[in-house]
C-alpha cells in the first residue's frame, strides 16, 4: 500500500463536469495525482472512493480506481 499524498482530484462533485470549470478541475488533478498516478505501474490497484474521484481518474490518467469497499469484497472471496 503506497497512500498518495494529494490534493483533491479536481471534480468536486459536480464541479469538474461544467465546460467553464474544465480547466481549473484539470489543473487541480495536475497538482499532485496525476503526476503521482503516471509513475504507478500498471499492475498496481488504484483506490478510491469518491465517485467522482474515479470518474475523474478514468477520465484524466485513463486509470480504472476501485472503491475500497470492492478491495474488502475481493480479499473475502
């Protein structure tokens, strides 16, 4: 398990998905988890649990981000 250290995605709800707001949601994701997230191999499990959070992450660093609570389904099965 490797935390990241990070500031918000960017989204912020529904905040990222407005046309006008586009570019301050992508410099937020800029300021520390997608130049964190382009140095994670790919075989590394990317988590978190904000929907918008991983919406944001698929969108921006083309990761796929697990909730945490399907990590805990996976390790008891």
């Amino acid at each position: 398990v490797v935390p990241i250290t990070s500031s918000c995605c960017g989204m912020a709800g529904a905040f990222g998905y407005d046309a006008e707001k586009l570019p301050a949601s992508v410099a937020m994701a800029e300021l520390s988890l997608l130049p964190h997230l382009r140095r994670v191999a790919a075989e590394h499990i990317v988590v978190a649990d904000g929907t918008s959070c991983r919406h944001q992450i698929g969108d921006l660093a083309r990761r796929e981000a697990t909730h945490t609570i399907r990590i805990l389904e996976r390790a008891l099965a």
